[in-house]
C-alpha cells in the first residue's frame, strides 16, 4: 500500500505539533506578562528591594512590555534612587533623557501625557530628594 508523503507530516500530525507549540507560546506570553505586571506592582507599592530584584541582571527590554520601552530607563532610574544608589540612579537617567531628546524630535509637548512622561517626572523627583 502506497502512503502519500511521509506519515511523519500527515495532516494530524502537523496539527498537534502546530497546537502544542501555539500552547507554548501562549504560555510563555503570559509568563513574560505575569513578570512585567509584577515588576510594577512593586514599584506602585514602593517594595523597591522587590523592585530592583525585578529588573536585576536584564538591562535589555523584556520581550512583552507594559511601559514604552522608552520608559525603561526612568523606572530603573527610579528604583535606584529610592535604593540610595545615586550614580546607578543618574547613569540610568541620563540614558533615557538621552533617548527622550532623539525620540521626541523637538516635540516634546507630544508626549506630555505618556507613561514616558509620567516615570520621567517620578524619576526627577526621585533624584531631586
């Protein structure tokens, strides 16, 4: 008896590899929005030890983001200065007023009502204490 194609690709097959890996990847978008969801809920409820243990170690983005990405620098920033980490807490806020001034193109009353601004403001403030 003559089969068509390899029984390894039959129709059934390929559809529970595509639902196993559809439920993995499912799975592991909720993780990574499991993780933001906590970092800032430590951050709103001032835990900044938890916090900082959140974030330490990634400086790179996290692959599913609550913030602008472009706000990452300021909460980092903020969560340094509340640790009493003061070069750490500038360094961060000089990053991402670096990336403000490139992304806002002179247009900064744009973004007056962003998250950015919003954890930029808490970070001056943070900084000015």
């Amino acid at each position: 008896v003559l089969v068509r194609g390899p029984a390894l690709f039959s129709h059934g097959v390929t559809n529970a590899f595509t639902w196993v890996f559809l439920a993995a990847l499912a799975a592991a978008t909720l993780t990574r929005v499991w993780l933001a969801r906590r970092q800032i809920a430590h951050v709103r409820a001032q835990d900044w030890p938890a916090a900082l243990a959140a974030i330490e170690g990634r400086y790179t983005l996290p692959n599913y983001m609550l913030l602008t990405p472009m706000a990452f620098d300021f909460l980092r920033s903020l969560i340094y200065s509340h640790l009493d980490r003061d070069g750490e807490a500038r360094e961060c806020f000089t990053r991402g007023m670096a990336e403000w001034n490139e992304e806002t193109g002179g247009d900064p009353a744009a973004w007056e009502n962003s998250d950015v601004m919003r954890w930029r403001r808490e970070a001056e403030a943070a900084l000015a204490r």
